[in-house]
C-alpha cells in the first residue's frame, strides 16, 4: 500500500467491491490461522503445558478487548452506532456475574486445569504478549474510528477458525472438558454478526482513497498483533527445534 | 485543597465518613442548581428563547455523556465494574432505536419548539459550551479512573434538582409540552441509583489522603464545568442587567 506521491495525483477510491476485496485478502493471507503455534494446536501436537500456556496469556488479549470496544465506542458519535458497538462490551462481561466471553475464557482455563486466579493475576503473561496487546489497545485509543474498526475486521475469519479449533480440541485434547469450549462455540455466530455490521461501517466510512488504504493497513496491523501473540507464546516452548 | 506539602508528613487520610461529607459539601455549595440562570429558569423568569437558548447548549452536554461514560468504561478493569459503568451508556442511547435520555433530550427540544435536526447539527451551540464539554470529556480521557468517576459525583444533587425543574417547567413555562419533560422524570432515580454506585466505588477506592483530595477537587471541577456551561448561556441573553 504505497500512500500518494508527492505531486501525483490522488488515486480514485476503489470501488466497494474492490475494497471489500481487499480487506478480506489481507486476512486470508495474514490471519494467525497460518501460524506454525495455530497449526500445531490444531494439528494435535500441542502439550498440554503448551495449551496451557496459550490460554494463559491469549486471555491478557481477550481480558482487553471490551477495554478497546469502549475506547471505539467513545469514538462513533451517534446513538446508533455506539448501541451497536456497546452490544459487543456485553458478549464479553456479560449482563449478570457468570456470562460473558471473559466468563466462558476463565472456564476453559479452568477446564484444562488452570487455577482462575492465577489467569487473573495474570503473572505468567509473557512479555511479547503484553506489548502486543498494548500496541492494539493504543491503536484503538489514538487512531482515527475508521482505523479502530477497521482493525476488528480480523473477525472476517474468526467464525470458521472457531469451528475448527472446536473440533481440533474435542479430536485431539480430550483432556480439556468440553463444557470449557463453551467460548469458541459462542463467538462462531457473535464473530459472523459483528464482522457483518463492522464490514458495512468500513466500507461506508472510507469515502476516499486514502481512508481505503488507512483501513487495509488496519487490518494488516491487527494480523500482525494477533502473529505476535503467537510468536511469543511459540518462542517460549522449550522445543524450539521442530 | 492544598497538597501535602515538601517536608510534611503525609496527612493522614480522612474517615470514610468525612470523606463522604467533603465530597457533598463541594456539591451542596458549588452545584449548579445556585447558578443565576438556573434560578431564573427555576423563578419562571426566562424568555421562550432563553429556555430554547439552554436546550440547545445543554444539549451539547448530554450528547457528549455517553462519550465520557465509554472513556470511562475503558478504564475499568473489571467486566463487573464495566458491566455496572456501561448501563449508564443504555440509559443515554437506548437499546433500540427511539429510546434512551439523548433520544429524550431531543424530544424535549421539540416539546419547546425546536427543530430535531439543527440540535444535531448544533450550529448554535456557545464557544464557551463547547469548551467545558471538552474539557469535561478530556479530564475523563486523561485522568485516573478515580478522579472520572469522582466527576461524576455531581448525580449526588441531580435528583432533586430534576423533580424541581419538571414542577417549574410544568408551572411556568405550560407552552412546552408536558411529554418534553420525560428526561427530567427518568433521572430521579437514575441520578440517585447511579450516584449511590458512584459513591461507593470512590469510598472504597481513595485508600489515602492524596486520593481523597483528588476526589474532592475532580467533583469541584465538574461543579465549575456545570456552572461555566450557564455562564456561556447566561452571557449569550440580550438583557445582561438584572
């Protein structure tokens, strides 16, 4: 994505399809469902100390994703808009104590044998992790709304990761009970309705050229996060040789 | 409120008791039900124009509530303290279209005369309106969470003066319509109910002196952003000599 040249003339806006287009190309190529880590999990040849270590520091991410939800929220001015976004500070703390996405993430911790207060201490989330979920948590605070939401459009392929991984832990981790999946069954459809309603707002928001490539780059950023996460979760396993 | 001073020993903080009263004592002496024009409005003695003048700059205000709420929000770390702190955004913005106090507001604009469309275009809102709503939105971005919630704290004296405000709007000014005034009635209780939930969470999060006082100054700040905003509207009336 190279921006406008200094004395060439603004690029026209790529049509609606185009756009579309590629905003779901940046995810097909770059979602985390590629990385060696998320192959492995899904493969099967994980340990459970490694599955361990997942959930631990992939709920540092989720814990912070009503944080960046409220930060987008304040920034959609109308009722409309912020009723919509704000549905989604519901699906992860939930209307009433026990429901919520961060609920349903704390008992699948629990489901493969984490201790829900060292989760929620969260001492064992490593360093890599952190900085990546604060490089997405400030993106979401300082950038334009179109960026934040742009960002969130990873969920473009959340609904079919989330069916895999459902059925890669049943097949090959049955030592996680299965009621602790209840997080990844839940966001299949949660997932497919918020990427609809963030899709629309993207494609309707960007009205030029410029906003166009500023939401690609979005996506390409959130990928990266999401990448990083995993790096560093992989880069701590003892068996580095595979 | 004078900071503890170099050399000094620390001040000891003050019981939650007297904690409580401070933080009362500064609404009961600097909230904005003293303020001229509110004792004008309340006396009956505002023009058509000076009442339609107020809906249009308050207005200002009460689209920008829900913004400082989701501000808030983001900077609450648990999903219960969020779950609590976002209602607050549903009671602004409804959870369906045509519902929620912004929607109200506007009702209410209408109720006196007013057009729908130019309160959402607020072309008429007041320099000085406009400036202690940002300065009330960016304390809340850029402060503590103790000392946003704090802020909030001026809800202690809303209810009484919203049933006092619908029984002078129903006396006095009989030309706006009595369904205007559903704002007013819906935050007797919101105000007392978020404002019991506010208190509790300052009461139990000042744990020093130091934090105490910032409490105490963020609920005068917010008395002196309620009182600055009918200050612009107070300046803006022709008949400056009472």
């Amino acid at each position: 994505m190279t921006p406008v040249e200094t004395g060439v003339a603004a690029a026209e806006p790529w049509s609606r399809a185009e756009f579309e287009e590629r905003l779901r190309d940046v995810v097909r190529q770059r979602y985390h469902d590629r990385h060696p880590f998320n192959v492995r999990m899904h493969e099967g040849a994980l340990s459970p100390e490694e599955v361990r270590r997942w959930i631990t520091n992939r709920f540092h991410y989720q814990r912070h994703i009503p944080v960046k939800d409220a930060l987008i929220t304040a920034k959609l001015d109308t009722s409309e808009l912020r009723r919509t976004w704000a549905r989604r500070l519901e699906d992860q703390d939930g209307r009433a104590p026990g429901e919520g996405g961060i609920e349903r993430w704390l008992r699948l911790g629990e489901a493969a044998g984490l201790d829900r207060s060292g989760l929620l201490a969260g001492r064992q989330v490593l360093p890599g992790v952190r900085f990546a979920v604060d490089a997405y948590v400030n993106f979401c605070r300082h950038r334009p709304v179109l960026d934040a939401v742009a960002a969130s459009l990873t969920e473009l392929s959340a609904p079919d990761l989330m069916r895999v991984r459902t059925e890669a832990f049943e097949r090959h981790y049955p030592w996680v009970r299965s009621g602790g999946l209840a997080y990844f069954r839940d966001r299949v459809h949660q997932g497919r309705r918020d990427s609809d309603e963030a899709l629309s707002l993207v494609l309707d928001s960007a009205r030029d050229r410029a906003g166009q490539e500023r939401a690609v780059a979005a996506v390409a950023f959130k990928c990266e996060v999401l990448w990083s996460l995993l790096d560093a979760v992989d880069q701590a396993s003892p068996e580095q040789v595979r």
